[in-house]
C-alpha cells in the first residue's frame, strides 16, 4: 500500500491539457526557479503525506485528465497581505485514464486507490476526445 497521498483539483477556464501546459509557461503561474505552481488559499493539514511522492491530478471540463508530482509547498503572501499556499510543481504533465468528476471547490485529497492510473506510454501522445464524447463513456463506464 502507498503511504503518499494526492490532490484532486478543477482546473477552472481550461479546454485541455495543453492549455494547461500553456498556461503554466507563463511567468505569472511559476515560482521563482520557473516551476509551475498553483497557489491556493488553504495550507494542506496532511502536507508530510503529500510530499512523499504526491500528484495533483486536474479536473478539465469535468474529467480527470491528467496529473504532475508535488515538488514542494512554499508560502506566499498575496496583495492583500493573507498567507497562501503555493502548491510548487513537476512541469512534466502526465496524461491519466479519464475519469468523469462532479464539480466543488478548491481542492480534496485523493487517495494512490481512488485515483486514476496514468496512461501508457504508448497511449499518451493520443489525441484527447472531445470533452462532451468522453464525459458521456466516462458516465457509463466506458473510460
């Protein structure tokens, strides 16, 4: 059994994993050593598990579709002088089986069992289906 755990997170206003991968080159979502990051309000409790060999897997158009290692969580303090959370990450982004998600707000732990398995490496250059095609075969089962 894995001892680490994962984040689960909506990628908001993103149309796929590329888009994501561009939006994350932009220097506004990178750290300062270049690493791409997302930063939220809420300091994750059970950081120690996250840290030891955890993902954030992203919720694009309501479907898992793929996943980047936690690299590290740095503090940041934004404009309005509040404390925030800095999830600091991998930029390789790796493409997971889809698995269809209901939308909530900001992020829930997801455990190595329940989360999806990444796709094989002849797989991953595939195209993505249309987000409408595979949210009807994720509903029944299909993906």
């Amino acid at each position: 059994m894995s001892d680490h755990l994962n984040l689960i997170k909506l990628s908001v206003g993103t149309d796929g994993v590329e888009d994501l991968a561009a939006w994350q080159a932009t220097p506004h979502a990178q750290t300062a050593d270049g690493l791409p990051r997302h930063v939220t309000r809420m300091w994750p409790k059970r950081e120690a598990e996250l840290l030891q060999g955890g993902s954030i897997y992203w919720v694009i158009k309501g479907i898992v579709q793929c996943r980047q290692r936690i690299l590290r969580l740095d503090e940041v303090t934004g404009q309005d002088g509040i404390r925030r959370c800095a999830i600091v990450l991998d930029p390789q982004v790796i493409r997971t089986n889809q698995a269809l998600r209901r939308p909530f707000q900001g992020w829930r732990y997801l455990t190595a069992t329940d989360a999806p398995a990444d796709l094989s490496e002849s797989r991953s250059t595939d195209d993505a289906l249309p987000a409408e095609l595979s949210a009807a075969l994720a509903d029944i089962g299909v993906l």
